[in-house]
C-alpha cells in the first residue's frame, strides 16, 4: 500500500462498520520523507503553514488526486532536517482543507539572550500573531545565578523543567514569601508584585515562564537596577539615605541575568524575614508532574492544575497530559479560552479544524510551541516511540475541556443517525465518556 492509498478516503462502498478505518490515518512515515520538501527555512515554515495543499476550495476528490502517481513529488532543493521533524506540512493527510493561521513554532528559532548566568528566549505573539491570551520564555540561570529583582505587566505562571531554584515574591502588604522549587513545581507571582529566581546548587536550573499577555516581551520588564539607575542621587539621598558615593557603586545599567554566589539555607532565610514572612498565600506548587491525575488511562494522564487547586493562579490555567507511543489526547475543545502549548518531551501531530472547513496538521517536537484557537476542535496524537509530554495553557481561572466522543455518547438514537449517517452500532461504539487520553 502506498502512501497516496493510506491517506485516501475509503471506498463508497466500504463496511462502515470495518475497524480498519478507524485506524490512525498515520504513524510514523519514513516512506514520505524522499518525496517532500518542507519548503524554505526554518522561519518561513513558521511564517507559512499555509501550504497550497488544501486551498479554500479544493474538494476532498482534487486533495486525494493530488496525492496519486508523482503529483505530490518534489525534485528541487529539500530541507531534509525540517522534513524530517515536519512529514505532515508539507504532504499533509488528504483530510486538511483551507489555509489556517500559522500555529506552530520552535523555541530552537528564536534569538536568545546570553549573558554570564545564564540565557533567556521566547515565544510571542510576534512569533503566533494568533496568540493574544498567552506568551512563554524558556530560561536559563546556572548555579547561584539571578533573574533579577524585576516585575512586570503581566501575570507569570512557570514551571520547573530541570534543577532547583529559590524564588521569592513580594506582597504590597509588605510581606515576602519565599520557597525552594525543583523539576515539576510550579509559582505564580501576580502582575506587579517584585519577585526573583536564583538558581541552586548543582547544574543550575531551566524553567519555562508563561505570561497571560500575548504580546509579552521579556524585554520589557521593570528591574530594580535601572529602577535606581534613572533616580537622581538627591533624590536616593532623601528616599534611602545613601551617599553620592554609595548611588555611584549601584550598577549603571540592567543587571537582568547575573551570576551571584549560592544562597544559604531556606530555613536562615525565612527567619531573616521573621513576622514579613508571607505564609497564608502559597506561590508555588510542588509535584505537579507526579501528583494524581485528573484522568488517567492505558494511553496516559492528564494533571490539572488551576484556581481550583492552586488558588493564587487566577488567570492561567494548565493541564500536563502524557501520551504512551500511539495514543491520542481525543479529539476536544475547549469553550473558555485558546490553548497555548509547550512541549516538554517527544514527538506527536496534531490536527486543528476551524470554521469554514478549514483544518490544517502539523508535527511537534520538543521544545516546540503549538497555538489552537478558542473552541477549534484538535486532537494530538504520539507519533513517536517514547512518551509525550505536553502543556496545554490557558488564561482563565478553570480548566474546561469538552469531549467529542462524550459529546457523541450522550446524543438520542435518532439524533446521532441523522447528523453522522451512520448505523447505531457504529454509533456506540464510540467510547462513552470523557477520557482525555484514548490508547492505541
């Protein structure tokens, strides 16, 4: 069986009830890859996911035609590395239709800041124009090292991807909480409230920061050095009390990331804070990648953490799924907000449908950011041979996902006949439930 024949529609006069065809339209396609080219580079593959292959008006017949004998074939210059990590965008199933917003893109093609102690680089809206809600920075800080003292515009949640670090945040009641957090945990420091990250022993730590202002720029923070870099001396004189000579040894400029030596101990630090130690409100989150999943099957789990039960992260909201090799986050959407996704392992694909039969596949990798639309119907399926973990963000206070299998479960006989033209035992054997994750 050919390639063209795997990904074209089945024949009119096919059993509906044959298993076979609900089959995954792909798995891993090494056959594909002599015959596509990911066109251009790195970056206009983020700029154009909007291939010829499913133009606005092309029926499902000229789509599966395309793809018959050497029509899909490609003899000019490839991008073979791209080609490889992306087999769906260029040859993509016949199933895709129209030209849908870029929803893909990498943090391996952004510009990253280094500097001593560490890096920092991002994904924006400047990178998803689509994505308004949310914003991430993937960061860096070795052992002992600071993201400075700074706030900002925007409400940050993060989570620990490796290491240990020591962030602290300060409340305008004048009080300071402060904890240790390691691979798995979250924080959330609300917009405005000072706050910093220092890295701990051993390698350092890497996290990812997601901000609910789709234009976010970690360039544009409010830090304390050039706070008091831009004060008049006079005026630090009568507010702090220091000399011209001591406002002269402040730095002159942005410290940002900077190297520092390792702190002491949690325990010394929060008796220096004594009575201003904040411990009501609880900033972070510990265990988020290990703690019991919301939903949890033979393909995988998903965690859910949200105001519900992390209170102090009133705009974002997250689910962390793991996908076993083949299995699928079901087809779902969610009815409160757009979905704004970093990959933390593997490999998968993903489908978006959007209105006006417009639906468009791409592939992810590690690393990789994907965007869906408030309400477009997705699903992501593993297409690689280890586990996939992913993050599906939001900004709102609460998770809320709905299933189209439940959905399709829960509809009368008759109902359900009319709108899928199917019989009733094809019909319910439909999984009847809210699963999440769906097995091989």
């Amino acid at each position: 069986m050919t390639p063209q024949d795997r990904d074209a529609p089945a024949p009119e006069n096919a059993n509906p009830n044959d298993d076979a065809q609900d089959a995954p339209l792909a798995q891993s396609r090494p056959d594909f890859l002599s015959r596509r080219a990911f066109v251009g580079t790195a970056a206009i593959a983020s700029a154009s996911l909007l291939s010829a292959a499913g133009a606005l008006g092309q029926s499902r017949s000229d789509a599966v035609a395309g793809r018959a004998g050497e029509y899909a074939s490609d003899p000019g210059p490839e991008n073979k590395a791209l080609l490889t990590l992306n087999p769906d965008s260029n040859l993509p199933p016949f199933t895709d239709r129209g030209n849908p917003a870029p929803f893909w893109y990498s943090f391996d093609l952004t510009a990253k800041r280094l500097q001593g102690g560490g890096w920092t680089h991002q994904v924006t809206e400047r990178e998803i124009a689509q994505s308004k809600d949310l914003a991430g920075v993937n960061m860096r800080l070795t052992a002992g090292s600071f993201r400075e003292l700074h706030w900002h515009l925007a409400d940050e949640w993060a989570i620990m991807l490796t290491g240990k670090a020591r962030v602290s945040v300060m409340q305008p009641n004048g009080k300071m909480f402060i904890d240790d957090v390691e691979r798995g945990d979250l924080w959330y420091f609300p917009a405005g409230y000072p706050h910093s990250i220092q890295g701990l022993e051993g390698p350092g730590c890497e996290f990812l920061l997601v901000f609910d202002q789709g234009d976010f720029s970690e360039e544009d923070t409010f830090l304390l050095s050039e706070t008091l870099a831009h004060i008049p001396p006079e005026v630090i004189r009568k507010n702090m009390g220091w000399t011209r000579a001591e406002w002269d040894q402040l730095p002159p400029e942005a410290l940002y990331i900077f190297p520092a030596e390792l702190p002491g101990s949690l325990e010394s630090d929060k008796r220096f804070l004594g009575s201003h130690l904040e411990t009501e409100n609880q900033y972070t989150f510990h265990g988020a990648m290990t703690m019991k999943p919301a939903a949890e099957t033979a393909g995988g789990a998903a965690r859910v953490i949200d105001s519900t039960n992390f209170p102090v992260s009133k705009n974002v909201a997250t689910g962390i799924v793991t996908l076993k090799p083949g299995a699928i986050r079901e087809l779902h959407w969610h009815p409160n907000g757009s979905e704004w996704q970093y990959w933390i392992q593997g490999k998968g694909r993903m489908t978006v449908t959007l209105t006006g039969a417009r639906a468009r596949t791409m592939d992810f990798n590690a690393g990789d950011v994907g965007y869906v639309p408030s309400m477009a119907a997705h699903y992501i399926e593993n297409t690689g041979t280890e586990d996939v973990i992913f993050l599906e963000m939001f900004k709102t206070s609460q998770y809320q996902s709905i299933s189209v299998n439940e959905w399709i479960s829960r509809m009368p006989d008759k109902m359900a006949q009319a709108h899928l033209k199917l019989p009733v035992s094809a019909i319910r054997r439909v999984p009847g439930g809210q699963y999440t994750v769906l097995p091989k």
